[in-house]
C-alpha cells in the first residue's frame, strides 16, 4: 500500500516539501504520496486535530513548518533531545498510534555547513545571530560539532544569555553577546544570520568587523537573494555567503531517513532548487 506523508503550515503554496520528497522518493524507490496540506489557525486546538485526522486516515508522518512547530511540540508523545532543546518540532512520525517528535533544522543546517559547504566547525570560531526558534533548533547540533567558541548574539540580550546557559550546561564554550560588543570579538569563521530580519528586508546591526574574507556567511532564509546580512558580508570581502536552500534539503533528507530507513542524495535537488545570490 502507498504510505502517506504531508507537509502541514499555513500558508503552505510556497512549500518545496512535495517536489524534494517526490525527488527522494523516486530515487530511493519508496512506495509513497507526500502531499501539502494547509493547517487551521484557529482554534487554538484545531492544528492537533487535523493532524490526528491525518494519522486516522493512515498517514505515517508530517514535516511541520510555520507557524505550527510550537503546537507540534506540545502535541508530541516522544520528543527527541533535538526537539527538547529547540522547543518545537519540524518532523512527526507516527508509530502504533503514537506521536514520535524531532527537529531536524539545526542538523539539516549542519549538514549543509559541514558536507556541502566543505566548512567543519570543529575548532572554529562560530558567530550565530538571533535566538529564536530558529537558533535554539541550532544550537545542540552546532555545539555538538565542537566549535573552538560560539557566540550567541541578540537584541535581546537576555534571551541570548538563556540560550547560551542552556548549551552551557552541555560543556560547550558559547556565550552570549549585544551587538553592539561584537565590534570587539575579533573575527569569525562562520556567521549564521539566524534572525527573522531578512523576512522584512531588515539587517540585523551586526557590524561588519566580525567577517572575514575566508570565511562563511550564511543566510537561513531561503529564495531572498542578496539580503541586506548577505550584501554587508560580500562587501566586507567574504567570498564564500550561502542562503538557506541546502539546509531546507538537508532537514528533508533527516525526516525522509527517519521515516523510510533510507537516505536520499541531495545534491541534486539542492542544485535545482538554487536561487541565484544575484
Ligand atoms: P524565528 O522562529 O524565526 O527565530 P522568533 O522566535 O520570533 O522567530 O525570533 C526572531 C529572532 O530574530 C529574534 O532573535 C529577534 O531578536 P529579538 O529577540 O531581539 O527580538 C530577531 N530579529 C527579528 N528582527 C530583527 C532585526 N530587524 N534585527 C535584529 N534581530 C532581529
């Protein structure tokens, strides 16, 4: 029989979900539908249902995107250390009526760093900008990986303090940081801009003495283009910016794996997904 999976967000017509894991499916000749399915807003509890619906019709698991990965986190039977530490979750698997949870964000972006982009992070400097959701689901992957130093900056001082404690308590180096004392950090290797500001065009007040021209400046939003993080850095001489097409890839190939027991190359699709930086 077919088995069923879906992506699930509102809005949802952007998604790249169906053609990556239509893409891995054929290649790894799986038996599967993977389809897009728009989540309710509202009620609040409207979200939990229409994934228990999925789940009564047969479906065997949900990729979870915007803005229900909180939700997802609460609903969750299992949750992963990954999922734990993020505070929300990207991918559900369904297993003898039971939700198993994970979040393969930060990995996917690890993976993009380390195998695609040819950038170890083991005993390099490490800058990462914001800590929301989007950086909390990075933090135990990167600080797995062994970086020399991560630095944790935020407008929020604070919240970048609890984020930085919270992988603290793991033995890793990282401490937290205003922007405006980045200006005596020195250089880093890699500077992952994960804030929301590119969603609205903004630059998020890093100044540009932390890049430098061998490093990697790395954009998580994904089909922006030269945002203005990216524009800052290759005017600063890096060559090496990357936006976040690999890591969307990358998140995909987990889920598919954890899913299906087989992993998929990605090189492929993360090609034909590629948008310019121009
Ligand atoms: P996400 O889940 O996408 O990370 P979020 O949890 O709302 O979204 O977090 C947004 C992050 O982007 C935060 O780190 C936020 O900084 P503050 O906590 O100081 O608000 C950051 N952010 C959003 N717009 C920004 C901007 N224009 N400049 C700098 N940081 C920005």
């Amino acid at each position: 029989m077919t088995d069923s999976y879906a992506v699930i967000g509102n809005p949802i017509g952007h998604t790249k979900s169906p053609l990556i894991h239509g893409r891995f499916a054929s290649e790894c000749a799986q038996d599967m539908r993977y389809t897009a399915i728009e989540g309710p807003l509202e009620p609040e509890d409207a979200f939990a249902g229409a994934v228990r619906e999925f789940m009564a019709e047969g479906g065997r698991g949900l990729n979870v995107t915007a803005p229900f990965k909180l939700r997802a986190f609460a609903m969750a039977d299992e949750l992963s250390d990954r999922a734990r530490m993020a505070g929300a979750v990207n991918a559900l698997k369904f297993e003898d009526g039971r939700i198993l949870a994970d979040n393969f964000d930060g990995i996917g972006l690890l993976r993009d760093i380390e195998s695609n982009l040819d950038r170890p992070l083991a005993g390099r400097r490490v800058l990462m900008l914001g800590a929301g959701g989007a950086a909390r689901g990075a933090l135990l992957p990167f600080v797995e990986a062994g970086p020399k130093e991560l630095v944790v900056a935020n407008r929020s001082v604070d919240k970048a303090r609890s984020l930085a404690g919270q992988a603290m308590n793991r033995g890793a180096l990282v401490r937290a940081s205003s922007y405006a004392d980045l200006a005596h950090e020195g250089l880093f290797d890699v500077v992952v801009n994960a804030t929301s500001a590119s969603l609205t065009g903004a630059l998020p007040p890093v100044p540009a003495t932390v890049f430098q021209a061998e490093g990697l400046a790395y954009e998580l939003a994904y089909g922006k283009g030269l945002t203005p993080f990216l524009r800052l850095a290759g005017d600063a001489g890096l060559r090496q910016l990357a936006d976040g097409v690999g890591m969307l890839v990358e998140q995909a190939a987990e889920a598919f794996e954890w899913w299906r027991g087989v992993r998929p190359s990605t090189r492929a699709v993360i090609e034909q997904l590629t948008v310019p930086l121009e």
